[in-house]
C-alpha cells in the first residue's frame, strides 16, 4: 500500500498557525509515505512568506517525511513588474525546489508534478507543449500496473465549485489527450480551496478514466464553503481510498472517506470506507 497526503493552498502570509500546527501532527500520525503539495506555498510570494513555507517543509523532512510540491499562481510575484516577468518562480525555486515539475516513484505509484503557473495570467493556470511531452515521456517509461498520479495546482478540468465553476487550464485539449494516451490514473489539483473528487469522464466527455481529486485549502484563511481540510489517498490492489481530513475547530479529523476500484477503465466507487487512520 502506499499512502499519500495531498496538501493545497498554504498561502503562507494569509494562514493561521494553529492549523499549520495540526498539519504537522497529524502527517506524524498518518505515516504517509509521501506528501504532494498541490501549489500556492504562499500568500503573495513575498520572502518572508517563502522562508515561512520553507521552514514548515524543513520541519516535515525533519520529522522523516517525504515532500514533493508544484508552484501555484500565489507562488507568482505579483506587483514586482520587471521580476514577474523575467524571473516569476526566481523565489519558489530558492526556498521550496529549483525543480517545477518533480517525480518520484513509490512502490506501485509514480507521482509527476507539472507547473501550470504563468506570470502572463494573474489567476489562471496553463500547460505548455514541451510540458505534455514530458508527461507522455515520463510515463511511458513507467510499468503497466504502476499507478499513475499528475499533480498540478490548477485543475485540468473545469471544476463546479458550489454554484460556479473554476475554469480549466490553457491548452486543456491537449492535456487531456495526452494524460489519456499516459494512462494516468489519478489527477490531483487545488487553487479552488474546495475539497471534490470527479470521474474526469463526468467533467468532459471526450476525457479518458481518471479520477480527479482537488484539495481544499489546508491552512489560508481564505475559504470558499468549506473549512480547510487536506487529503490521504491509499493506493493498494487495484483501489483507492479518498479520504478528506476537515479542520473541526481543535484538530483535522476524517469528515468523508470512499473507496473507488478500476473496472473496465473506470473507476468504480465500492462503498464508503473506513477513515485512513
């Protein structure tokens, strides 16, 4: 089995220190064996903001957790003209990775993380040709049974967030065909601060049989109908267990859990399952 926490939306400089607290102690009650964080490390990619989010990483490696992340358009500067444009994640890749599109494999599951933030676009995220190439390459040289797992901040699909909509990426066409044609089995995204899993077949009729995971915002105080929550997924024999970890005021417990298994190219929900932990 192996067991990932999918953390979205820190927003380090709009966050509240009692939840990053909470986090920490429950991932040392959790075990995962990796840490996905969906992108938006901070508030306004301000340096004090980075050094915040990099001490909170440090601390989780510290604690022998394993830690892989994405940028988000938080992770942008914002008012610093000539620096957004000509140096955009300069800030990201000194205090959270130089890297902006990570893989790791686990046993049994391959995590690849691809950047959708652009300094052109204040909110909205977008996927560029060299990146699709990358996704087909890096999978491609992954085993059959392998459980494919694309992590980027913005959803590649358009997202129902209460009663309105979070747009998909740019260029969502061609991601699609080519996380159909990767085989890729499980998307996971944040940037709607909205906790939902989708079959990616209910989101676009022409999307191949992913499951699409988004995450909610786990510490900004920023909140769209939801309390911060952040997910566990297990992955073992050919199931995936969902399960959403809602702040209830004191501590992160298990609000929703359930259990999905491919069958014929889809997945299928079994039933609700029991809390990760």
């Amino acid at each position: 089995m192996a067991r990932l926490a999918q953390l979205s939306d820190l927003h380090f400089g709009a966050h509240d220190p009692r939840l990053v607290e909470a986090v920490e102690r429950k991932a040392d009650e959790l075990k995962p064996d990796l840490i996905v964080i969906s992108g938006d490390f901070t508030q306004r990619a301000r340096t004090e903001q980075f050094k915040e989010a990099c001490r909170f990483l440090e601390r989780l490696r510290e604690r022998g957790h394993e830690v892989i992340g994405v940028p988000g358009n938080h992770d942008v500067t914002l008012h610093d003209v000539l620096r957004r444009f000509l140096s955009p994640l300069a800030r990201y890749r000194r205090f959270i990775d130089e890297t902006l599109c990570p893989f790791i494999e686990l046993p049994g599951v391959a995590v690849l993380g691809i950047n959708t933030a652009r300094s052109l676009t204040f909110k909205d995220g977008r996927i560029s040709h060299e990146q699709i190439r990358f996704i087909r390459e890096t999978f491609a040289r992954i085993e059959p049974d392998v459980v494919r797992v694309l992590v980027t901040h913005h959803p590649l699909f358009a997202i129902p967030v209460g009663e309105q909509v979070e747009r998909a990426v740019g260029r969502q066409e061609l991601a699609l065909d080519a996380i159909e044609e990767a085989g890729v089995d499980l998307l996971l995204a944040g940037h709607a601060h909205h906790a939902s899993t989708h079959h990616a077949s209910d989101l676009v009729t022409r999307a191949g049989g992913a499951l699409v995971i988004q995450a909610g915002t786990a510490t900004s105080t920023r909140l769209r109908e939801q309390d911060q929550s952040f997910n566990v997924i297990e992955v073992e024999d050919g199931s995936v267990t969902v399960t959403v970890e809602s702040w209830s005021g004191n501590a992160f417990q298990a609000a929703d859990a359930q259990r999905y298994e491919r069958r014929g190219g889809r997945w299928r929900i079994l039933r609700a399952a029991e809390p990760a932990h």
